[in-house]
C-alpha cells in the first residue's frame, strides 16, 4: 500500500495511520483507531519510517514533526 504519493501528497489511509498515531503506539493500536487491517498498518507504518513521517522509540512509533504536520 503507498502512502505517499509521487507528488509527494498523503494518501487517505496514510493520514488516518497519521491521525491514528497521535494517540496510539503500537501498530496493533493504529489498525483499531484507524479501522485499517493490521497487515496493511504494518506495511504502511515502514513506509512512514522511510519518509520520516513516523519513528520507532522504546517500542513504539510516534509521530515526527513533519508526520504531526501532515497529520
């Protein structure tokens, strides 16, 4: 699943994962908050990582600066 689009703009799924990860830590969390399939959440949560939208800190993700302005 993309997240982000070669233009660089979010994708839907990509902002309600986003949106998810301002009160959830765990990819199990993100799915339930964001009503998405948790395979899809995993997937999607290594690709924020590589877009430095999101890091993974003792365990959990969280939002970077740019993932909380995007969000």
């Amino acid at each position: 699943m993309a997240c982000v689009n070669p233009d660089g703009t979010i994708t839907a799924s990509a902002k309600a994962i986003l949106t998810a990860l301002g009160s959830a830590t765990t990819a199990e969390q993100v799915a339930s908050l964001a009503g998405l399939p948790l395979f899809r959440v995993r997937s999607a949560l290594r690709e924020l990582l590589g877009a430095g939208l999101a890091v993974l800190e003792d365990g959990g993700y969280r939002l970077t600066d740019e993932g909380r302005r995007r969000a």
